[in-house]
C-alpha cells in the first residue's frame, strides 16, 4: 500500500509512493553508528529516514522486495548518507537486482571508503552473469584487506566463478585458504566446509567431500548452531584468561633458562645448562599457538599495531631507543660518582 502521508511533490505519477511504515516503528531501533549519520539531517527528514531503513531490515529477510522499496525511501531523502546507500545495495541484492544493488555498494564505498561488502560486489557480477569481472574483483589490491569472514566470503564467491566458467578444479582451489582449518571452528566455517565439500564432490573427490560435510555439522554443534545445541566455543579470538596463563607458562619456562644459564662459561654445567635453555626456548616457542593474524584481527583498528603508520611507528620506536640510552648512561654516571666516593 502507498503511504498516504508521502504527498511531496518529489513523487510524481509515474513514481511509485513510499510503502507504508509499522506503527510501532519509531526510528530508534537503529543502532548508534547509522543513527549518528541520520542526525546530520534536517528533523522531519532524519525520522523519516530512519523509520523506512527500519523497515528495510526488518523485511529484508522474508520480503526483500518489500525492503528495497523502504530503503528506496529513504534514500529520496538521505540519499548522501553511506547508512542509506549500504541499505539500498543490501535489499537490492535481496531482491535480485544486481545491476542496482552494484551500483550502490560502489557509491557506499566512495563515501564511507570500507571495502565491507567487497565479496557481495563480486556475487552481483556473477548474477549479471560475469563471472571473470568477479574474479578480477577477488584479485584486487582491495581484497587483502578484508578480514577473515570476508576472505572467506569472496573465496566462496571465487569458487562460484570459477564453477560457472567449468573450472571445477580452480574452484577447489580458490577454497583452499587458511581459513578451512578443520580442527578450528569459526562463525563462518560451516558455510566455508560446505562449499569445499561441494567443490570436491564437482570434481569426483566424494569421500574427501562427505568428510567436510561431517566436519561442517560438527562445527555447528561445537558453536551451538545445531538444533538444541549449547554453545561449547565462540569464535577462537584471544581470551584474557588464556593469555595469562600463557604469559605465566612464559615466564616459569624463561626463569628455569636463566638458571640453567647460571654456571660459569666454559664449564660442563654451563654446556649442560645452555643445552637445558635451548631445550626450554624451544618448549616455549612451541607452546604458543602460530594462528594466523586473521583470526585476530581486533575489532577496534586503533587499538591493532598495524595500524600505526610506518612513519609514526619508527619515531615511536626511535625515541624509546634514545630514552633507554639516556637512561643507560644515567645508570653509568650514577656508578661512576659511587666509585669515586668510594676512592
């Protein structure tokens, strides 16, 4: 049903009105981040804005059609807010309209800068049916910056693409990434194990196949997504308590190397003993889990080392350097003035 209260002069004839909005939408169900951007607007605008991409993702799993034409609302208002834009490529994919949702994922990433929804981008091409303009978009320098869900995502999208061109075999490999661990489980494993498993039975491999499959179930249940499932892990992100512990192992190993180290050099205790703490480093490097950096990848970027720029990061390294010296020759000076009393 057209919304009755949409009489602008915006809306022509030949223009479809915006659906009508649940009465008990208010607007504030949006989370902090889109509310912030929807207060840059004027106010009569902001809510209406606001009550639309409500009802865009509340109908978008059962009437995408219906959530497209919501965020289609919203966007005659807000249309230069990156929130609304994303909306309007999400239900756009949806509902199937890939040339749309395309075009709107790019206007999204221009004015937010996030290659987010990078893995979606190369679906629409394949759904437009180029499959080789989604592999370009899996290739690209953009895509190493995704984070592990999103490899994942666009591997799976890869693998799609390589099937529709008949290159089972390249699919099985665009799969093989160091996010299918089948001793791990991850939010995102059993679609990634699936979609292996799918691969391998394309190319023959069955057994290989069934045994993914077995794999995705139990990494459900392992993550409580099985029917009547607990929970048994979360993602394996680092936890404080594991890492104290680690920390504390750390340092009992790095104590019994040090006295191993004790005897005078040159003596057989003292071979004996740098046997014992390269045995104990050796221990100690082993014992830390070598995951790779994806899998901890924080969420808040400014808190990552990487982020620091290169630039900031040497000077920052570069004035703790200078305040050891300073503080080693402070050390030295202060000897120097004991030995002289002493004289």
């Amino acid at each position: 049903m057209p919304n009755a209260a949409d009489l602008r002069s915006a809306n022509r004839p030949d223009r479809e009105r915006s659906p009508e909005i649940d009465e008990d939408v208010t607007g504030k169900e949006l989370d902090r981040a889109t509310q912030h951007q929807i207060k840059t607007l004027e106010a009569k605008s902001s809510e209406w804005v606001a009550r639309h991409l409500v009802m865009a993702g509340r109908l978008i799993d059962d009437e995408p059609e219906l959530a497209f034409q919501h965020a289609l609302a919203a966007s005659r208002r807000g249309g230069r807010l990156a929130a609304v834009r994303e909306a309007v490529g999400l239900t756009a994919y949806a509902a199937g309209h890939y040339g749309e949702a395309l075009r709107e994922f790019r206007t999204f990433r221009r004015i937010s800068g996030s290659n987010v929804h990078l893995p979606v981008m190369a679906d629409c091409e394949r759904g437009l049916g180029r499959p080789d303009r989604a592999l370009d978009v899996a290739r690209s320098e953009e895509a190493q910056d995704l984070d592990a869900p999103g490899k994942v995502e666009l591997a799976i999208v890869a693998a799609g693409a390589r099937t529709d061109l008949g290159q089972l075999d390249a699919a099985v490999a665009e799969l093989e990434i160091p996010q299918l661990d089948m001793n791990r489980a991850f939010s995102y494993s059993p679609r990634l194990f699936r979609a292996y498993a799918d691969a391998l039975s394309a190319v023959g491999r069955q057994e290989e196949a069934d045994r993914w499959n077995r794999q995705a179930v139990v990494a459900e249940d392992a993550l409580g997504l099985g029917a009547d499932q607990e929970p048994e892990i979360i993602d394996l992100g680092w936890d404080e308590e594991e890492e104290a512990r680690e920390e504390a192992e750390r340092r009992r190993m790095l104590e019994r190397a040090s006295d191993a180290a004790a005897p005078a050099e040159g003596s057989p205790e003292a071979t004996a003993g740098s046997a014992r703490a390269a045995e104990a480093k050796s221990a100690l490097d082993t014992s830390v889990d070598d995951q790779d950096a994806d899998y901890f990848v924080s969420d808040d970027a400014e808190s990552d080392q990487d982020s620091v720029e290169h630039d900031e990061l040497g000077t920052v390294l570069a004035d703790d350097a200078e305040a050891d010296d300073a503080h080693a020759e402070d050390n030295a000076g202060q000897g120097h003035d004991e030995d002289s009393r002493e004289d």
